[in-house]
C-alpha cells in the first residue's frame, strides 16, 4: 500500500514565481482584453473557478500519491519554448496556452501524475478564459450571426410578417435590421460553454452525462442568440425603436444568458432523475 505524501508546496512556490513572471505580460493583456472586450468578460471569472475546483478537489489531492515526476521537465521546456517563439511572432492565443502547457508540466513535475489527474480540469479550465485568434473568431461569428438572422426571419414569416434575410440582414416592410458582430452570439457562446464546463465538473454525474452537458452548451447558446435577435426583430417591428436602439437591448444578453444556465440545471435536473446511480454494495455511499 502507498502512502500518500503531503503536496510539496515549497517546491510549488518555487516553481510557481518565475512562471508568474514569465506570464505577468499576459495576465496584463488578458486583464484589458476581459474589461474592453464583452466577448471575454467571463474571463474575470475563469481563474476564480479553477481556483474553486481546486479547493473542492482539496480532499482528493490529500490522498493522492505527491511524488515528483521529471516527464514534467520536458513539457515545462516546450511551453517555455512556445513563449520565446511568440516573443518574435506575436500571438497571444498562442502565449496564453503555453502558459496552462507550463502549469500542468509544473504540476507533473512537482507533484506527479496523481495529483496532476485531479488537478487537471482546475488546469486546463483556465483555456476558456483566452480570446480566440481573430480568424477563428470570424470563422465562428460570421455563421452564427447568418444562423440567428435565418431563424429570426423563419419566425417573422411564420407569424406573418414579411421578411427577408439578405446574408446577416433582416429586411422588414419599414426597416432592415444587420445581425452585427455585437449580436453574433460570440459573447453567449464563450461565457454558455465556460459555465457548462464548470456545471459538468462540479455535478458528480457519469461521465457521458457530463459530456451531453458540455455538448448541449453550443445549441442552447446559439438558441438563445436566435431568440434575443427574433424578439429584437419583433420590437423593431412593432414600433419600439427605443428598446431596440437603447440600453435595454444590451441587457438582453444578461437575462438570456440567465435563461441559458437555468436550461443546464434543468437538463441536469432530469439526467439526476431519470437515470439513478447504483447504490455502491451492501448499501454503502460509494465515494468519488
């Protein structure tokens, strides 16, 4: 039987200054990017939350093996290396990730590979807090924002009123609203797909029903965009040029993104109740 050994934590601190200094650019860089542009606001929120799963996985990380593990060394040596390279090709997507590839050889090297297996999610949750690279991001919105005005306009004329999608253009009888990259979805997709991550970690459901969890994110994300810019289209329709052009129409996202997570804990709520977990034998509570 191996017992286990307390997490170095002097060695963790160690290790863990230059790597602060080396990434303190891109804490920076991340910081404005989160406050300027709300697309990424969720990212203020991503590091709170790793920091939350790791308190929450403190139990498990107590009992697991610490023991350090030198496969860590080289995976330290390619995420330092990936930072020097951006430090002449300038790419913050490409820095940011070099900097969890860092944390987690860190972590192996330190610690081991069973405290890196509980560690890993807390780790590699930190992704979803980087701005994605300029063409991705356009590969994304363009069709998102073609997607919302589709459905809009197939609401419209189901309701009667005339309507036509020109690209990401919704022509009505006395006005013609653009789907802009503002209303593309992007800000709901990102944050929707960030909380789905969190939710599935935290629910303690088999593992296929985390993965339906985290998948029905880009659906409920994308539905919710469809329905902010139908009802737009709706009040626009209707007269209310002053929601529509107003403060009011940026606080539709919040609500919809409210609504989005109150369909997760819906869907979780039935997966909890439709499908029952075996009691563990002789009637015991199996621990996780």
């Amino acid at each position: 039987m191996t017992t286990a050994r307390r997490l170095p934590w002097k060695a963790i601190g160690l290790v863990a200054l230059p790597i602060a200094a080396l990434y303190f650019d891109d804490w920076v860089r991340l910081v404005r990017r989160w406050g300027s542009d709300p697309d990424y606001t969720h990212g203020f929120f991503v590091p709170l939350f790793s920091l939350y799963f790791l308190w929450e996985a403190r139990h498990r990380l107590a009992q697991a093996t610490a023991k350090s593990c030198w496969l860590g060394l080289p995976v330290i040596l390619v995420g330092v290396a990936v930072k020097l390279w951006t430090l002449f090709f300038d790419s913050p997507f490409v820095s940011c990730v070099s900097m969890v590839v860092v944390i987690s050889g860190a972590v192996l090297l330190t610690s081991g590979a069973q405290v890196f297996r509980q560690a890993a999610v807390p780790v590699l949750f930190l992704i979803l807090m980087m701005p994605l690279p300029t063409p991705v991001y356009n590969r994304i919105a363009l069709p998102l924002r073609q997607t919302a005005a589709t459905i809009a306009t197939t609401v419209l004329q189901g309701a009667g009123i005339p309507a036509l999608r020109e690209g990401n253009v919704i022509q009505l009888p006395d006005r013609a609203l653009e789907v802009a990259e503002a209303c593309s979805g992007m800000r709901s997709l990102t944050g929707v797909i960030a909380l789905g991550v969190a939710f599935a970690y935290l629910c303690r459901r088999p593992l296929w029903e985390r993965i339906v969890l985290v998948a029905s994110t880009v659906p409920i994300a994308v539905l919710a965009n469809a329905a902010r810019v139908t009802g737009t289209a709706f009040l626009a329709h209707w007269g209310f040029k002053s929601i529509v052009d107003g403060p009011p129409h940026a606080a539709t996202a919040l609500v919809l993104f409210a609504a989005s997570a109150l369909v997760l804990w819906a869907e979780y709520y039935v997966f909890s109740h439709l499908f029952i977990e075996d009691a563990a034998p002789g009637g015991a509570e199996e621990l996780t």
